[in-house]
C-alpha cells in the first residue's frame, strides 16, 4: 500500500497469480468489460502470439472512499510460463493480496501446485510472509471437460485456508466475485495493519459499499 498526500490517492495493489494459460488476464479483460467505466481505467496488455503474456497486464480501478482520499487499486497479471520466473517475482513486490487462478482441468493440477509453490517462494523472497498476505483461490475454466467436480473442490476448500470461488473468466462468470473476495479481505488485513479509519476517516464498510456499487455486474454460470 501507498500514500500519495499531495494527490489525495492511497493505492493498493492486487497481484493475479496462476500457472500459465489458467485465465488470469482473462479476469482482467472481463473485470474490464463487466466493471463501471467511471471505475475502470485502461487495460493494459503485453501480449505475445498466442495469448502468452510476456511481462504483465495492469489495470486500474478507482473508488472513492467517503474520506478525503480516492482509493486506487491497481490489479496485475503474471506471466505464467515458468521460464518468466524473474518477472513474476518482479511483479509481486509490495503486493497487498493475490488471486491464485488456478485451472479446474484435472490435467493441470501438477501445475497447479507448482505455481502454488513458486508463489509461496517468490512472496518469501520479497520479504512477504505467505501466511499473512491475504489470498483467495479461483478455480478458473468451470466451462470445460474433466474438470475437477464441485464435491471435490468443496473438499479442498475444507481442509485451505484460502477462500475458494469458481470461474469462466472468458465469459464473465465469476470474476468480479473474485475480486469483491479479494479486496475485502486486502482491505480487512490493511485496516487491522494501518488503522485506516481512524487516521484516514476510511470507514470499511462505507468502502465496501462503493467496491459492492462498482463491481457488481455478476453474470450467471451462462456468462453474458
Ligand atoms: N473455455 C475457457 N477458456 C478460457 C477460460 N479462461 C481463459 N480461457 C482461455 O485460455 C487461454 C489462456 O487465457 P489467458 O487469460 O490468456 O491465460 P493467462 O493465465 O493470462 O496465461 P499466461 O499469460 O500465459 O500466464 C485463452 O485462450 C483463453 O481464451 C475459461 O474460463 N473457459
Ligand atoms: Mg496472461
């Protein structure tokens, strides 16, 4: 997290983690196209052939937080192929709370859980406790064959710490109650660390409100 005084901005950033191919800048497009435009920025993109992001995605999204101050929170995507290990751990410095997007084809588990793993080690390396940041788990791809069932995802989301939500990010479902989980539980972790509304007047529940107001296009299990 930030402060900017002088432009009245406290910023916090958001990181979209997951092995390669698992949907994350597909989040970030939907979030883009289902988000309020007066809440959205520009998507930015870095794209090779083949929809392989080569160093990240970022966008932007702006609420206001009944203070004198706007909040900006600025969502990112990795690269997920391993060989861009550099980039990722780039990427998450001074991260706030991360989405793992994680591919419901049973296929991918194994990658899966190596990018699990590597997120862990990358958030060490920075000097981010992996207990601490807060993060939730997208099971992405809801749309396509053998996949893992719901019954079993409702097993792993017993024994995680991690809140678990489902996804079809190319068509909406799902993404922005994703984000809604994921900043609300940034938010509660950095009110509990920075006293926010006590010293900035932010109220956490005003807050909500406005994130609930601009991000709240759901599209059902269908998409739009
Ligand atoms: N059927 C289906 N396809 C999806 C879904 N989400 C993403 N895809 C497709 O999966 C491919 C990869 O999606 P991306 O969003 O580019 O994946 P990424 O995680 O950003 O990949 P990297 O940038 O390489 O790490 C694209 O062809 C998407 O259209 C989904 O929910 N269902
Ligand atoms: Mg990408």
């Amino acid at each position: 997290m930030q402060i900017d005084f002088a432009a009245k901005e406290l910023t916090v950033k958001l990181v979209y983690y997951g092995p390669a191919l698992s949907g994350k800048t597909s989040n970030l497009r939907a979030i883009h196209w289902l988000g309020t435009s007066n809440a959205c920025g520009e998507l930015m993109t870095l794209e090779t052939q083949n929809d392989r992001t080569l160093f990240f995605d970022m966008l932007p999204i702006t609420v206001s937080s009944g203070s004198g101050l706007k909040v900006r929170l600025k969502l990112f995507t990795v690269p997920g192929q391993v060989m861009h290990n550099a980039t990722r751990r780039l990427v998450l410095q001074g991260t706030d709370g991360v989405a793992f997007i994680a591919d419901s084809q049973r296929s991918e588990a194994d990658a899966n859980r190596e990018s699990f793993l590597n997120l862990k080690c990358n958030l060490e390396e920075n000097g981010i406790d992996p207990e601490r940041i807060p993060t939730i788990i997208q099971f992405n791809k809801r749309d396509m064959a053998s996949i893992r069932t719901d019954e079993e995802l409702e097993l792993i989301a017993q024994r995680s710490r991690e809140p678990i939500y489902k996804a079809v990010a190319t068509r909406g479902y799902g993404v922005m109650q994703t984000l809604r989980g994921l900043i609300r539980d940034t938010w509660a972790k950095l009110e509990g660390d920075h006293q926010l509304e006590d010293k900035f007047g932010i109220s956490p529940i005003r807050f909500m409100t406005e994130v609930e107001a601009k991000l709240k296009h759901d599209p059902g299990p269908g998409g739009r």
